[in-house]
C-alpha cells in the first residue's frame, strides 16, 4: 500500500494511508472515523474508540481493516480476539496482546531494542498471588510502553465483552499510563452487553472513547454484496436482513431465481443464534417461542410456550432486546424476518410441529381470531389435531371475506389432512370449492363432484348443500352454489321427496332471486310438495305460499296468515336467504306480532350462514325496517348506520344483497329525515356496478331516485323510479309495498309538469295498493291520488288517506296525507279547516323526525293562518297569493311570466288561478278583471 512520510510525526514514520482497506463496504464514515485518530496518536497522544454493533454486523471486519490501515500508517499492531470459551482464563486477551508487539520489526535492520517476549512477561496458568499479579500488571506496562517508545502503537481487542478478567485489568492498568505516549486502543462489542465483570469498558478505553455504532449496509451496498441490480429486489434483501452483512452472506449462499425472500433462512445461522444464547438462562427457549408465535407473540404466551415462569420469560426478553436480536415492542418479535427462518429452520420438523400445535391451542384458548390460530395450524402438518378442524373451517371462511381465497384454499387442504367423517368431509370439501372457485373458477365443479361421492347420509346432506345456497349469495358465487345444489338434488332424488325438499326449496329461491327475468312458475314447483307431510315441509311451504302472494300482489291478509304459519316453528333458514328476506321484511313491516316473532327467530346465537353478514344483522335489519315502515325515522337510522359501519369493515357494503338493501334503506331514510348530505356520501360509496342482486339493486335504484327527485334533480330522480318499476314489472313483482316507486314517480311527474303522467301512475298505485289492502300501502296510494287531483275528488282522497292511516301504525304515511290534506284546504279557501289539519300534520311530521315534510307543513300553516286573517277584507276570501296571481293574470300576464316573477312553479300557478275562479265564481281568465273589479267597488262602499 502507499504511504507517504509524515514531516510531522515526531517519530518520522508514514502519514495516515489516503487508500482504504479493500473488501469491507459501506463502511468509509466508521473508518473516516477511526483514521482520523490516528493523527492524534501519532502525535504522542493515547486515544481510544469502541466499535459496537449487533450479532454479525461486522465488528471484526472493522478491527481487521482499522489494523491493516494502521501498519500503513507505521503502528505496531497487535490484534487479540476474545473467545467465549477463553474467557474463564486468565491472560488470554494478553497474551495475543504481547505477542503481537514482541513480532520481529517490519524492517530488520533497523536498530531497535530486543523486545521480550509473552512468556517473559505474563504468568503461568497457576494460581498468582498479589504480588505475582503486581509484577505482571507492571510487566504488561512496561512492554506496552517500551513499544510506544520505539513508535506509534495499535491495541485492538475484538469481543471485549468476552475478554478474562486479568486481560481486561491489564488494559485498565495501562490507561493512564500511556497518555503521553503513542497508543491508540481500539476495542469491539456486541451492542447491548451488559458489564457484569471488575473492569468497565471506560475503564480500559479512557474516559471520552470514540463510540462508532454499526448500523446495516445500505441498499447500494447490499446489491453490490449480493451481485445483484440495485432495485426492488434489492431493498427487499436489505428489509429482511436488516443489512447486517453476516446475515446477507448467508443470504446470498442461498439466493436463486424467484426466490420467496419472506421465508428465507439458514439453518445454520439459527444455530449458531442458539449456541450463543445459552449462556442467558431461558434464553435459547425464549428465542424459539418468539420465533414460533412471530406477530402473536405476547409476553404471556411467550413465557406459557417456552415453559418458564414470568421472572425468567422477562429477563431473557430483556437481553434479547438488549443485544438487538428481539424489537423494543409491547409484543416482542425477532428483529429481522430472515433470522426468524433461521431460527425455524434450526428446528427438528416433529418439534416445530408440535411446539406451533400448542401455540395454536394457546391463542385458541386465549380468545385469537380463527385466522391468526389457523396460521399456526398449517404449520403443524404430519400430526393429529382433531380440534382443529372447526377452527380451520371458520379461518377459511373469515379469509374469503377479506378477499384472501388462497388462503382460504390453505386452511381448508389442512383440514382435510385430519381424520375425517364422511359428511365432514363432504362439508370441507364444498367450503373448499367456493374458495377455490375465487382463486380458479375452472377447478371448483370437480370439488363439488368429489364432494357429492361422499355422501352417506341423505339428511345431511341436504342439509350441507342448502348451506352453501344459504352462504353464496352474489353474482358468480350464487350461480356455483346452485349448480352445485342440482348435483346434490340429482343424487338425493332416489331418497324420496322428504330427502330433498329442504335443497328444494333453498334452489328455487336461489334461482328466483338471481334471474334477471320472470322467476320459475310456482305452481309447477308446488306440486313437488303434494306428498308431504313433514312439518318443517309445511312450515316452508307456507313460506313460499306467503312470498308467492306477495310477488303477485295478492290479498295482504293471505300473505301474512302464510307467513305466520311460516314463523310457527324454529326453522330461521328460509327467512336467512337473501331474496326471501328482503320481501318478507317488506311485506311484514306492518305486522308488529309477526315482526316480533320474525326478529326472534333470525336472533340466533350461531353465525349467520352468509359470512359476509355480521352475527345478529339481520333481525337488525328486520327491526329497523319495522320502524321505518311506522314512522320512527330516527331509530330506524340508528339500527341501519350501525349495521353500514359493520359492512364496511368487511368490505362488502356493495357486494352483498344484505348490505347493499341496508345501505339503501338508510339512503331512503336521510332523505325523509333531511339529511341529504348523509345520503349523497353514503351513495357514493356504493358501486353500482356490483350491486346487480335483483331486489336489492331495485331498491337502491328507487332510493337514489328519491335523493336525486330531493336535491334538485327530478329529472334523474324521474328516470330512476322509472327504471327501478320496469325491472320490478319485468320480473312479475306486484307487491305495491316493496318499493313504492310509482307514487314518488307519480309526484316528480307533477312537478316536471307532466300531469297525465302523474295521473296515470298515480291510479295504477291506487289499484295495486286496493288488490294488497294493507292500511299504510293503501293510505300512501290514496294521498298520491289525491295530489294529482284539484278538484273535490282530490279532497276526498285525501280525507279518505287520512282515516284509512288514523288506525294504522304507519306515522309518517299520516303525516304526508295530513300536509297534502291541510295544503289543499287552504287552496280551496277552507282556511279554518286547513290551519286545524296543518297543525296535526306539523306535529306528526315532527314526531316522525321528518324535517323536510314538518318544515313544509309549518310553511302551509303560517300561510292558512294568514288567510285567515286576509279574508276579513276580501269578500270572496282570496288568500294574499290568490290575490296576486289573479291581479297580474287580469292585467295580461301569461301564467309562465307569473311563475318567473313570483318564484313559482307553473303548476303553483294553475292552482292558484284555479282556486281564485272558484272563489270569485267565474269559468276564465277573460273574467278575472270585472270580477276583481267588482269585489272592489264592494269592498269600498
């Protein structure tokens, strides 16, 4: 290596070497560091550093080359390494120490004093008495400083902390008496050491060492280590090495195309890992139980796996953080993933078997998610676990719902690897298929063939089928569960039909709610049931009796007495399936018995055998659609918010026919309470796209209809309604009560302008609502026919609404009928009447919590009053816009010009020239100035 002479150096030795040591990367601060003490040594000054890094990050390295540039620089250089199994004899640090001064010159001609040698200074092995170790502490001195004399001296001692105590005194002994001399020692530890022996570290180094902490290589240099481009790929091996550059070369021993650097390790580094922990009590046990527990790891746990008591468990944690090996966490974990391998790798495959066994029995035990005991499980391969197999089944089902069917697709395998009982394994092998089905659509119908041959038991059989119906409820995955339903049926169809009527019944309603056309023809269906006589057979049939009633729009009283003969057993299963709840639900939301009874029934302990609903959703559901449907709008918005924020979580809000009907129950519900801001942000979140479940995607279709027909948008609003009452048509529904788009279609109609439409739509409703007979149904599609009218018929409607929903539960019906009853009184000049029916609707509209129907109802009431006392001087009892109106009429204006100069609609406009010719007893507009003229010559005699 070149050096240059240094003019400076009282001893006329070299400069410090401008070239560094070849072979050690990213590592020119920490030796910019070290070299910069030379020049202070060199000088005739004693200086120091401590190089302390964690396990394997290249302290020794550092040592070597800090010694390589020092020769360079004219030291004498003397190396020693402390071993852990030298550490209980004395003299071994010194001794390399002394031998290393006592080598022969670099230059033998130069006349410099015989040195003596180790076994000149240091004792034997036998025991020293004071004296002795007098004698020798002052011999070590003495060879230091005769050393220093002849020129610049380099001390380095790698593992300090591992050194025998005698050699660690003889290094405190010689501190302060080489101050003056040129002396650099330079020390290396494992970071986090504690000092337990005579002698501390200041103690041998000085008081004001340069402490240079190693830290890992950065991704440059990792690339550069491994030969490898310094990319992606890169920074990965860095991530999970932490750069530490023992690990990285074991790393790239082991580094091939495509590698899985999340399960990279070396069985080698994990012994050595554990070799090194054994002098901490517990330590080596501890180390595995983290390694085995990785992100479940508590203190707790820990300590329970590894088989210690909490005193131990903490200390061993204690080091283990200490020297960098565990993360300074609440939940302690290895520091680098890689090392974690090793540590696994390190361990027999039948040990690591059974010790992740317990260590899923313990999470189990201890409350842990499904998935996070599932994950232990799988790697308990080769050996027995029958508890498992539940717990592997309900962590598949949690991972579909987070979208992660391969590993859904891994559990299950597992669970198949246990013993097993024919219908078990038929269930598996079916979960198994839907996980499948997401991951490779084409391999899915083989699993449900394999799981059709193991049937052995028709009963249950059915039984599993009509669960994976219950359990698929969307798109693809419904069409998988009813194919796979129809090899079920094919094979029990030999038993009879009491083998088959439960999967029976579940695919008919399957195949109803996911046809984009007419459903399949009920009495065809029916005749399969002939022979019967099952209870639970009948207690279905009434069911679907009850729904066929209500998709045709039949009497309501048939469909209630057949869906509370439905509710008579304990058999929640038909009222779970998607389709069929969402009709029920409508069709008993004026039922508060059967609702009651309903709740009850869908309230079970067991989870819900959809797994994107959460447990208890529906009967949630259930109650708050009652309460919507009586007017108790502020509850109602209570149960669907909270069952939202649980879809939510589960991201499913726009997949699952549930979720997207509560999310548009909650939409229609904002808009009647006013809080349209709610139901624009809660529309938004919705993909359309992916809500194409029949009912459900109707009635989210009427709901946004509602909001858009709310905010200023009736012409979308419009479309909308319209849209959602031909696909409804489209599929045979008539039931007036499950979306009554036609009388919110009926009413943006009017205020389009468009008056026949409205009529018309408005008297289809009424029909509908008349053949179903249900008082809220048939109250809301009177007070519909009632607005479209203007005339007599269109009071009398009204009060018919009104008395058909005075003894109904449905509040908020009542409340509208009452505002457009009262609004239509005033206009008819019957003030008096209409200030007593405003005054009733403001107080129901207020009740309900409707502000947008209270607020307009208390307008038309400030209004009625004022006319009240306008018609005092008005002798054909003109309210004050009756009068305006009727005035610029009579001066020519056309009722377009009226509406833009007052802020009114025309429609506003007709009724009020309509209701002014009645009052003033004319026919026209041609009347309206000898009229008005003659009511104020009246007024003035």
């Amino acid at each position: 290596m070149h050096t240059e002479v240094n003019p400076e150096s009282p001893f006329g030795g070299p400069s410090v070497p401008k070239r560094r040591a070849a072979g050690l990367l990213g590592r020119d601060s920490e030796l910019d560091t070290i070299t910069g003490l030379f020049r202070a040594a060199l000088r005739g000054r004693a200086v120091s550093a401590v190089v302390v890094g964690e396990f394997g990050m290249g302290k020794s390295s550092m040592l070597s080359a800090a010694g390589e540039l020092a020769e360079a620089a004219g030291f004498t250089v003397a190396i020693a390494t402390a071993s852990r199994l030298e550490t209980h004899l004395s003299g071994g640090v010194g001794r390399q120490l002394i031998e290393g001064l006592t080598q022969t010159p670099a230059d033998p001609g130069s006349p410099r004093p015989r040195r003596p040698h180790a076994a000149e200074i240091l004792p034997d092995r036998r025991p020293l008495t004071e004296q002795d170790q007098t004698e020798a502490l002052d011999a070590f001195c003495h060879a230091v400083r005769q050393a220093a004399e002849q020129g610049p001296v380099f001390l380095g001692v790698d593992n300090i902390h591992l050194a025998d105590p005698w050699s660690t005194r003889c290094l405190a002994y010689i501190r302060h008496r080489v101050e003056q001399l040129p002396v650099m020692v330079v020390l290396t530890s494992l970071i986090g050491r504690l000092q337990t022996g005579e002698v501390a570290w200041v103690e041998m180094s000085g008081c004001t060492p340069a402490t240079i902490r190693l830290r890992g290589l950065g991704t440059r240099h990792v690339a550069e280590f491994l030969r490898v481009s310094a990319g992606r790929f890169a920074e990965e091996c860095r991530e999970v090495t932490g750069g530490n550059p023992f690990l990285l070369g074991a790393l790239r021993r082991r580094l091939v195309p495509g590698m899985d650097l999340d399960t990279a390790g070396s069985a080698m580094i994990g012994e050595v890992l554990r070799v090194r922990m054994h002098e901490y009590t517990a330590a080596p046990k501890m180390l595995e139980a983290v390694a085995i527990l990785g992100e479940d790891a508590t203190f707790d746990l820990l300590a329970q796996l590894a088989g210690v008591d909490e005193g131990t468990a903490m200390e061993a944690i204690d080091t283990m953080v200490r020297v960098h090996l565990l993360s300074n966490s609440h939940r302690p974990s290895l520091t680098y993933r890689f090392v974690r391998n090793s540590v696994l790798a390190d361990m027999p495959l039948t040990t690591r078997a059974v010790t992740q066994s317990r260590a899923a029995r313990l999470l189990h035990d201890a409350g842990a998610a499904p998935e996070r005991v599932g994950v232990h499980l799988l790697e308990a391969t080769a050996i027995r676990i029958p508890w498992a197999v539940d717990v592997l089944r309900l962590a598949a089902r949690h991972s579909v719902v987070e979208g992660d069917p391969e590993l859904s697709v891994r559990f299950l395998s597992r669970a198949l690897e246990e013993r097993l009982s024919e219908r078990k394994r038929m269930a598996i092998l079916l979960q198994l298929a839907h996980a499948e089905f997401h991951c490779d659509p084409d391999s899915a119908p083989a699993r449900v063939r394999e799981a059709v041959d193991h049937i052995d038991d028709r009963e249950t059989a059915a039984f599993v089928a009509t669960a994976m119906i219950l359990s698929l409820c969307c798109g693809p995955d419904a069409r998988l569960a009813i194919n796979s339903a129809g090899q079920f049926a094919a094979r029990l169809d030999a038993g009879g039909p009491d083998a088959v009527w439960p999967l029976l019944c579940m695919t008919y309603l399957a195949e109803a709610g996911s046809r984009l056309g007419p459903p399949p023809d009920f009495r065809d269906f029916e005749r399969q049931w002939a022979p019967l006589n099952d209870p639970a057979a009948q207690q279905s049939r009434s069911g679907l009796l009850a729904l066929d009633a209500v998709r045709g729009g039949k009497s309501s009283a048939n469909a209630v007495r057949h869906f509370g003969a439905a509710l008579s057993g304990e058999q929640p299963e038909l009222f779970e399936q998607p389709y069929f709840f969402t009709l029920a639900t409508a069709a008993l939301a004026d039922e508060p018995a059967l609702t009651d009874k309903l709740c009850q029934v869908l309230d079970t302990e067991r989870l819900p055998w959809d797994f994107h609903v959460p447990k208890g959703a529906l009967a949630t559901l259930a109650r708050g659609i009652a309460l919507q449907a009586g007017g108790d709008l502020v509850r109602a918005s209570v149960h669907f918010e909270s069952l939202v924020r649980q879809f939510d979580e589960r991201g499913v809000t726009s997949r699952c026919p549930i979720a997207v009907l509560c999310a548009a129950r909650l939409i229609e519900v904002s808009v009647d309470l006013g809080r349209h801001d709610v139901a624009k942000a809660l529309l938004d979140r919705i993909d359309f796209g992916a809500t194409q479940a029949l009912f459900t995607h109707n009635y989210l279709l009427y709901a946004r209809g509602r909001l858009r027909a709310a905010t200023g948008e009736p012409e979308l609003g419009y479309e909308d309604l319209r849209g959602c009452g031909r696909r409804l048509e489209h599929h045979g529904m008539r039931f007036p009560g499950f979306a009554p788009w036609r009388a919110h279609a009926a009413r943006t109609a009017l205020a389009l302008g468009r008056t026949d439409a409205a009529a018309r739509l408005a008297e289809e409703d009424l029909e509908a609502a008349e053949r179903w007979g249900a008082p809220r149904i048939l109250g809301g599609a009177l007070t519909t026919a009632g607005l479209v009218r203007e005339d007599e018929e269109g009071e009398r409607l009204l009060t018919k609404a009104v008395d058909v929903l005075g003894g109904s539960t449905a509040k908020l019906a009542l409340a509208e009928a009452l505002t457009e009853l009262g609004v239509l009184q005033a206009r008819h000049g019957q003030a008096e009447k209409a200030v007593g029916t405003l005054r009733m609707a403001v107080r129901s509209g207020k009740h309900c919590g409707a502000r947008p129907l209270a607020r307009r109802a208390a307008e038309a009431l400030r209004d009625a009053r004022t006319s009240l006392t306008t018609a005092k001087d008005n002798e054909h009892g003109l309210t004050k816009q009756e009068y305006r109106v009727a005035l610029m009429a009579s001066q020519g204006l056309t009722n377009r010009e009226i509406a833009e100069a007052l802020h009114l609609t025309r429609r506003t406009v007709e009724l009020h020239l309509s209701g002014a010719y009645r009052k003033l007893g004319i026919t026209g507009r041609t009347e309206l100035s000898s009229a008005l003229g003659r009511s104020q010559r009246v007024d003035a005699d």
